[in-house]
C-alpha cells in the first residue's frame, strides 16, 4: 500500500530519532569539530588515485590512508540535486531540486516552475543548524542552487547562500563558469575584477578558504567552523596551465578502452571491487579507440590530459587548505568528507566540446588538431568526449545523469583523525548524500531542528552512518530511490532495479532490470527474467519511496524535464 505524503510526515514526526534525540556518545567526546566538505564536480568514480586512478592525487590519497575510503557512496547523478540533499539531509524531490535550476531555461511554461528550485523555508539546511549552535559557517565556490528568476544582480536572493545558513560566500553562482575569467560572487552581489595573468579559480577558491580559515583560528581557535569547499574541477570548460596536463599526454595516447581495463586490474589488486566484478561491455553507442582517426586519437587524448591536469592541480589547493589547518594544529579534530556530486560527465557526446559548452562541434578534428594547444587554456571551452566518463566510471556502467551507478555512485572519503582508528580501511556499507548532514550534526554535538521559530520543518530522510566509521560491521542504509528526468532506480539492500524511460511511452511501459550487488558490484548481469516476483516487489517499493519523497515535487517521474532529453543524451538505448 502506498503511504500518502500527508500520512509519510504524520509518521516520521511521530517516530524519527533526527532531530529530537540528543546526540549519541560516539559523538559526545571532546571538543566539538571543525567540518570541511570538499564537493568536486563530474569526477568519475575512478577519477582519483586512491579509488584507482593514474591521475596523480597525493593529498586526497593522504586523506584516505588516514581516513575511510566508502566504496558504495550514491548520489542523485546530476549537480544541484545532490547538493541540496547533502546540504539538508532529505531527499532533492522533497526540497523541490528535482534536476539542475537550468531547466527552467526549457520549460518556462511549466505551473510548477513558480515554486521548483527554491529550497523551502521549512527544510532547515545544514548550515543554519550549525550556525544556530555557534559554528562559523563558510561557502566557498560552486552554489548552483538559485532558481533562474534570482540570478539576476537586482533580483531576491531568498536562495543563495547567506539566505540559507551561510555567513559568508564567496564563488560561482550557477552550474559552471570559464577557470580563468570566472562569474565571480561575494556575499550576496557580483563582482568586477580584473584577472591577472597566472589567476585559476581552484587556487583563488583555496585562497579564500586559507584566509578565512587562519583568521579564525588565530582569532578564536576555540569555536568550531563548516566550510563548504566546492570547486569547479573537473566541470567543464576543463582549464589548467599546460604543466598540468603535459604529463599525461604519453599516458592517454593508448586511449579509453586500455585505461578502463588498467583502471578495473588496478582496482581488484587495492581491494576496491570484489575479485568476482565483472566489468560491463562498452556501451552501444559509445566508439572503440580502435575506430578513431589518428586525428580523433590526438586530439581526444588530450582532452583527456587536460582533465587530469585539472584534477591534479585541485589535489595541490586542497592540500594548501589542509596545510593551513595542519600549521595550526587543528587536522586532527577537522571532520573532512570529500565526495563527487555524481558520475564522470556524459554530456559532450562522441565528439566532445572544444569551442563551446553545450554546442555540437563544428570544428572538425584536423581542425581541432591543429589548434590543440589551445585545450585547457582560456581560449577554449572544452569537455572530453562521453567515452572518457566510461573510464572514468570504471567498473560501473554508464555516467552522470542516468540511473545506473555509473550516474549516481561516487568516491567518498571521511578523514576524522581523532575518530578513525583503522585508517585507510574501506567501508562497503551503503551511504546515500543524504546522510552526509545527519552524520556530521551529530558529530558536531547538533542536529537539525525541529521546529524553527515556530515552523515545523520537513522531516529529515538521512541517517548518521556514524556507526560505519567506528566498524565495517555496522548497518549502512537500505533502501533508497532515485528519479532523474524520468528514468529510475531502486535499491533494497542486496537488490538494485532500474527502469530506463522513453518519454513518448507510458511509465507502465518501461522495463525493469535487476541486479544482484552482492555479487555483481558492476551491475554487469541483469537478473529481472530470472526472479520476476522480485522486480515486482522492488516496482513496488519504489512506487512507496516515490509517493513518500518524490511526488511532491513533481507531478509524475520525469514530467519536468523529458524536453531535456535530447541535450542531455539521456534517452533510453
């Protein structure tokens, strides 16, 4: 039977432990922490050393060989989405964030544009929970959160990030910006700079957070502060100086196929994926290095060389930000989650971007050829084509964007020195982005309210995963939905089904695929024909999750964006 959403919050007001109990005594010794969530963008699965990479990472790898490396980490596939679940601990559907703002751009028509986007006033974030209990509270970098009607520099700002717990922001406002000659914000209004020459947005970002971090500790080493690090790597346009991604050029020339295959040997032998993983065929439509032309080879790899160097030289500002936290004498009670906010980028197709983000190329690859040491400056505006995000996702299938755990599932890592005791340990319980705010409220001693001066705020859907860093035996979560522009997915302990959507069909048409994560970490073996009464119990299941989280915000799965398809090569196959 499916609860009604009035019935759902009835429940969980009467019977959740978020926000009501006191904090639990994992939590309870000591002074309360210092939080840094560090938020990449688009960076695949195996995108980072420590998860099984070539790309060089040493800082975020130190962070993980202290700290706790989650191997089952899922997201909502697509930016703002997973951001605001992070940033609130309940679902994107039931914050009204059910894709990325910039789909209003499309759909203008649509009724429920006049309340999407917006974060409910009665959804207390993270942020402001803090804030209420004397932390110091700090954004820095991407926001993407803002609903098209506020971007403007005369327009409310009931959505950015001051409003919404913050008391300082400094960054981008939107889902991207240009490395070099960014859109910049502070506070609540844009500024005008000049950039000079050398300037890159990931180390000004790290700047900012080194300055405020040292003011304060210097100032009040004793009051704890949540900084919010989200850069734009390795969102296009992909932008770094050419000693970055020079490096690499020898190591891309062998292409996608070979480095996923080295990715997926190398993550067996680190004890990432079970020895059993299968690794799924490349994905119909996606092209076998083979088939390129030496000119798509040359300039491919290099597109490729530039996202590396992109990565590695955010892995050098993080690690100038932990440095000004280590020369203080404050890593050790600093609490820092690193994650992506979903899979490797799929949006540039077969031939990727080189001029323009979002537009087909026009330039043909002799001509790309010819201009290839403009990749990675500031005179192009480039994505790597899709076939990278396959490696980049490596074991998973596909990428950002679709429901499959290439779109959804990412590296975490969860660094608390004076709380990990077996560092550099994996953790395979299931953790969603729901409850990263949970886990950390708790951590600090708080919890999200639930009454704010007198509103009875929106019930919390994340729990803490606490329990996971003191024991690879505790429970991790056990069930939760996904919905992304129509397409969907299910996860019920062992079980995971997904339902690719065609948005000229009937939602009853769709079929389901089920996979066995137990022994299929890659879901490469879809089990649907062989346990019938299970893909039928999981439709169900999702159905329940949907009516409870999903179907306030959007009238029927998908209904807001299935326009958007096409851009974003999201159809069904």
């Amino acid at each position: 039977m499916q609860l009604s959403r009035r019935h759902f919050v009835s429940a969980l007001l009467a019977t959740t432990t978020l926000g009501t109990a006191p904090a639990r005594a994992i939590a309870g010794k000591g002074p309360r922490p210092n939080i840094i969530t560090i938020v990449l963008d688009d960076v695949g699965y195996s995108d980072i050393g420590c998860f099984g990479s070539e790309i060089r990472t040493p800082v975020i790898d130190s962070l993980a060989k202290t700290g706790l490396r989650y191997v089952h980490f899922d997201t909502k596939a697509v930016c703002a989405s997973t951001r605001a679940a992070m940033l609130t601990g309940r679902n994107a559907h039931t914050v009204n964030m059910p894709d990325v703002p910039d789909v209003a751009a499309v759909t203008p028509d649509d009724p429920q544009m006049a309340r999407l986007f917006r974060l409910p006033g009665n959804a207390q974030t993270m942020a402001q929970a803090l804030q209420r209990r004397g932390y110091a509270t700090w954004a820095i970098g991407k926001w993407h959160m803002i609903p098209m009607a506020e971007l403007g520099a005369d327009a409310p700002r009931d959505n950015w990030p001051l409003q919404r717990g913050f008391d300082y922001f400094y960054g981008f406002p939107r889902g991207w910006t240009d490395q070099y000659r960014p859109e910049l914000v502070e506070n609540n209004g844009y500024l005008k700079r000049d950039f000079p020459e050398g300037y890159h947005l990931s180390a000004d970002l790290a700047d900012k957070a080194i300055g405020l971090v040292s003011n304060h500790l210097d100032r009040n080493p004793a009051a704890p502060f949540f900084l919010n690090l989200a850069f734009g790597t390795a969102h296009s346009p992909i932008q770094v100086p050419r000693e970055y991604s020079a490096p690499y050029d020898a190591v891309y020339a062998k292409g996608w196929d070979a480095i996923r295959e080295e990715r997926f040997v190398r993550m067996k032998r680190m004890g990432l994926i079970p020895e059993n993983t299968l690794l799924p065929a490349r994905e119909t439509r996606d092209r076998a290095w083979a088939d390129l032309s030496e000119d798509e080879k040359a300039v491919f790899a290099r597109y490729m060389a530039v996202y590396a160097g992109f990565i590695e030289h955010c892995d050098r500002q993080i690690g100038r930000v932990l440095d000004a936290l280590r020369d203080r004498n404050a890593l050790d009670n600093t609490i820092v989650v690193l994650l992506s906010d979903n899979g490797a980028a799929s949006e540039a197709g077969q031939a990727g971007f080189f001029d323009g983000l979002y537009r087909a190329n026009t330039v043909t690859p002799a001509q790309q050829r010819a201009r290839i040491d403009e990749l990675g400056t500031g005179k192009t505006q480039a994505e790597y084509p899709r076939p990278w995000a396959m490696a980049g996702d490596t074991p998973l299938r596909r990428y950002k964007l679709w429901p499959y755990s290439g779109g959804t599932r990412t590296p975490m890592i969860f660094h608390w020195p004076r709380m990990v005791h077996d560092g550099g340990a994996i953790r395979r319980q299931f953790v969603d982005v729901i409850d990263i705010a949970p886990t950390l409220l708790e951590a600090a001693q708080a919890r999200f309210d639930m009454i704010v001066e007198g509103v009875p705020q929106i019930p919390v859907a994340g729990t803490s995963f606490l329990p996971t860093v003191r024991s690879r035996k505790a429970p991790g979560r056990q069930v939760q939905y996904f919905e992304l522009r129509g397409n969907r997915a299910i996860t019920s302990g062992r079980w995971r089904a997904v339902a690719l959507h065609d948005c000229d069909q009937p939602y009853a048409n769709d079929r389901w695929e089920l996979f066995d994560l137990d022994n299929d970490f890659s879901e490469s073996t879809d089990l649907a024909s062989r346990y019938p009464a299970k893909v039928a119990e999981m439709k169900r299941l999702w159905d329940a999750q949907w009516a409870m989280y999903g179907s306030g915000a959007l009238a029927q799965p998908g209904a807001l964006t299935c326009r958007y398809s096409d851009m974003f090569d999201r159809r069904p196959e």
